[in-house]
C-alpha cells in the first residue's frame, strides 16, 4: 500500500467523523428540547426547603431540609440490604466486626461521626463530628464528597430517595439498640 492510498482511508475516516459529528450538531438545533423548571413527579409528604447556614470557616452553604418521616416512609428493609452491597465493598455491618476498607457500620445511626477507634479517618470526618441522625445520613448518603469535604469515602452517592431511605433503615437495623423511627 502506497503512502497516496492511506492518505485517502484517513482523509475518508475523518470526513466520516466530521459528518457524524455535523449531523449530531444539526439535530440539536433542530429538535431543541427546553427542560422543564418543574419535576413532572411529585411524591406527596416530601416537602424540600433550602436554607442558608453558616459553618464553622465562616462560610456559607445551601442545606437541604427533608421530611425525614416521609422519606423514611418510602424505604423499605429488604431492598436497603440488596442496596447495602453496593458499600460492603467497604464496609461491613455486623455486631464485633472488624474495619474494612471503611469503617464497621454496626451501631452507625446515632454514634458520632469519626468516633470509631481503630479505624484512621480522614481529618475531614473528624472535624465532621456531628451524631449520625437520619437526617445527617441522609444528607451525607446523597454525595459524601460534596457534603463532607475532604471524606477519604469515594462512593458517588445514593441519588434515588428510596435507596437512602432503604439503607438508612436497613443501617438503623443493624445495632444493639436501633434508634425509633420519627
């Protein structure tokens, strides 16, 4: 094969890719879709507010307040475990269990965050130090890097509200004495 002959198969390859990328371009501008400002699905009882509180750095930062009953309404004990296997690739939950890549979760909701003994957290999760409630696992479950700056945990996050709520129960369970329910 002649230089001349590979010239023409990369010219014809780009070009293909040009046009490809062409016709992607052309439908965006015909077929434009506006997304809507409102969630076309509404779940009754869960009621979403934004406040602005200020932390410790003096800065300010948007929470998120959830009706944490409603949402703890939505979960359910035998999907938080299926969903649980997703973090027992880190963590293990059981009663005199030992530390994994993170730390044992037995008896989480309700202990302090960073509070685990032989387990070396980040210096994020000790400054952290707030109780576990299900109003702070909640929260933190959504995305522990973005809620807990600095967190070693690399896990991107629960986003659907069923899953936390399912695993948040499924946690609750998993103690000495499990925390009643709001």
């Amino acid at each position: 094969m002649d230089s001349f002959e590979l010239n023409k198969i990369i010219a014809a390859v780009l070009l293909t890719a040009l046009i490809i990328i062409g016709i992607g371009k052309f439908t965006d501008v015909i077929f434009h879709v506006e997304k809507p400002k409102e969630s076309a699905y509404k779940i009754e009882g869960l009621e979403v507010a934004s406040i602005s509180t200020s932390s410790s750095e003096a800065k300010t930062k948007d929470v998120e307040i959830v009706d944490i009953k409603a949402l703890l309404a939505m979960g359910d004990l035998g999907h938080g475990e299926k969903v649980f296997k997703k973090c027992s690739a880190c963590h293990m939950i059981a009663s005199g269990g030992k530390n994994m890549i993170g730390p044992n979760l037995w008896n989480v909701i309700g202990r302090t965050a960073g509070s685990v003994n032989d387990y070396k957290y980040s210096k994020a999760m000790i400054a952290y130090g707030k109780k576990w409630t299900f109003e702070e696992m909640n929260s933190y479950l959504i995305k522990p890097q973005a809620y807990v700056k600095g967190t070693k945990m690399a896990f991107a996050g629960l986003r659907k509200e069923k899953d936390r709520a399912s695993v948040i129960l499924f946690m609750n369970s998993k103690s000495s004495s499990p925390k009643p329910l709001p």
